[in-house]
C-alpha cells in the first residue's frame, strides 16, 4: 500500500471597473481595495480547479506484534513481544524455524530446525502425560498461540501455564541409552539482562568477501562433546542477528578445552579475523569429516572474555578450568582420521 500527496487548487476571479489615469495606477487602486477587504471573493467567483498529485511514497506500516515466551537454556522464560515474519522468528531462535504442537491447548513451540545437527546447548525436555522424557529442544526457543492460520499472543492463562512448565532450567546427564533431565539450582541459574543496565558488547570489524560486518562474539559448548563453540553476532540497522559459526563440533577429536576447529564455510576469513584480533594461535594439524579440513585453534580466553564475559566464565567453570588458564604446549601432529 502507497502514500500520495496530492494538490488541490480552485480558482476565484472577479472583474471589477475603476477610473485611472495609468494601468498601473488602476492595479494600485484595486490592490488597496482587495487589501481592505472592499472585495473578498466567494462561490459565486469560482471559475475552475486542479489537482495535481505532489509526492508518492509507501505507507509505513506498523508490523504486528505477539506476546510470547521466549526460553534460553541455562536461563529463566521471558516474556516478550514478537513480530510474526519469517525473520523475526528466525532470528529469535537463530537459523531456520521448525514448529511442534505438543500440547493439547492453543500453542506452538518455534524452535531451531537443526539444532541437534549443529550442536546447540541442550534447553528443555518435552514429557508426556506420565512425565517420561521423549524429547528435548536444543537452543533457544518461543512458546507462541495460535490462530485460525497463524501465530497468536498467548492468552494470561496459557502464559502463565508454559511459564510454570519451563520455569526451571535443566541440564541433561546420558544414563545408558537415556537421558536424564536435572534441574538447574536457581544460584546457577542465569539471570534475564535488564537493558537499561547491560553490559556494552564488544564489537570489531570482520572482513570476508561480500565486505564488512560489524560483530561480536558469543562463547558456549556444544551439546554433544562439550567441545568450544564460538558464534558470531551481526549489528546492522536491524539490530543483532545470527552471522555465522566460528567453530565447527567435531567431537570424535580430543582437544584441549580452549581448542576448537574452525568452520569451513568461511574458514580463511575467519582465520584472518583471529589473527587480527589476537584472539588464539592457529595450530599446526587439522581435523578431517568427510571432504572437509579443519584447521585448529588454540583460543586466548582472556580475549574471548572481553566479547562474552559471562559465556567464557560459565564454560571455563563447567570444563574446570582455573581463571588464569594457560595451556599446554602442544606437540606438532597429524589429526586427520
């Protein structure tokens, strides 16, 4: 839908006879008249109009918003307001968006299509009517309504609900062929950021070959391994959104806790971005998965602190590393498999 402008203009004439010695003098005359308002022009002086269109632009258009639950691993639900286009959500969960009803009531959980295949940090377990675990979400995740065909606001009732059900965060332990969801104790439990007093994230410049992006970085593990992940955050007019991986799971290797292999997608520029940041030592084997090398990297996690303070804490806690790591040399050897 557009926006026009456009210009409407009537036109008043009157002919009116004055004496005069000059024509200049007789349009002095009638311009005193007009001015005291001896002539004032009405209906009856109208003579024509036109309309004419002075600007075209499109209508801005405020997006629809939902109210929705957002649910971070490690973290408390939140309760937020969405925008309802493909993008939104994609960013929100960060890739491509996959849709499960497994409730009986109104709702829909939007989640990360692959976020078991690329690793994301385990987040909820699904239960049945019995609570038995048939499922969990990897990554982060959004409990949505429903309408005749599409996503809706939950209602209070529905918020509070799911706010109850995924309330406690939890962590999983592999029992066996299982898996055994534990709740997170609440002193571990991260806290929901208030934006008035977050932190500023750190933000440099990475160059690859469609130009530059202004970006910051994000430290956790993978879910399966316990390997380093590293991801990277964009910043353009649109706010923050998911750029790219840095770090590539391959846990059939056996790393320090500060390795990890870079992505082969856009490795060289990664590679470059490392160096220039100072951000770790590229290490002299690679790590092989199908057709791909990896090339390896020992991560300084003092400069990975200074773009996610409390990611790399959590991670050097949980993989008990001391707060002043140094690694160990490492002895120049071949990895491939």
């Amino acid at each position: 839908m557009k926006e026009y402008d456009v210009m409407i203009t009537e036109t008043l004439q009157r002919k009116v006879t004055v004496e005069a010695e000059s024509q200049l003098e007789a349009e002095q005359k009638v311009t005193d008249a007009w001015d005291h308002q001896d002539y004032v022009l009405g209906a009856e002086d109208f003579t024509g109009v036109s309309i004419n269109m002075v600007e075209e632009r499109e209508r801005s258009v405020e997006p629809e918003k939902i109210d929705a639950l957002l649910i971070r691993p490690g973290a408390y639900p939140e309760k937020v307001s969405i925008g309802t286009e493909l993008e939104d959500l994609q960013k929100l969960v960060g890739g491509d968006i996959e849709v499960t009803y497994p409730f009986s009531e109104e709702v829909g959980l939007v989640m990360n299509e692959e976020g078991k295949i690329n690793g994301l940090p385990l987040n909820r377990a699904l239960r049945s009517e019995d609570g038995d675990v048939y499922d969990i979400v990897a990554g982060d995740f959004l409990v949505v309504g429903l309408t005749e065909d599409s996503f809706g606001s939950l209602t209070p009732e529905q918020t509070e609900k799911f706010e109850n059900m995924f309330h406690q965060p939890e962590t999983f332990i592999k029992m066996g062929r299982g898996v055994m969801a534990i709740p997170i104790p609440d002193e571990q439990v991260e806290q929901p950021s208030d934006s008035a007093v977050q932190e500023e994230v750190k933000k440099v410049p990475l160059n690859w070959e469609f130009g530059e992006e202004t970006v910051s970085l994000n430290v956790s593990d993978y879910a399966y391994g316990n390997g380093l992940y590293i991801g990277i955050t964009s910043y353009g007019e649109d706010g923050p959104e998911p750029f790219a991986d840095m770090t590539v799971n391959l846990p059939a290797y056996s790393l320090d806790p500060n390795e990890a292999f870079i992505s082969g997608d856009m490795s060289q520029d990664l590679l470059n971005f490392i160096k220039e940041n100072k951000l770790g030592e590229v290490l002299p084997f690679e790590g092989k998965s199908g057709y791909g090398r990896y090339k390896a990297v020992a991560f300084d996690m003092e400069k990975l602190k200074e773009f996610d303070p409390k990611g790399v804490s959590k991670f050097m806690k949980e993989h008990g590393m001391p707060e002043k790591y140094e690694p160990a040399k490492k002895k120049n050897k071949d990895m491939e498999r």
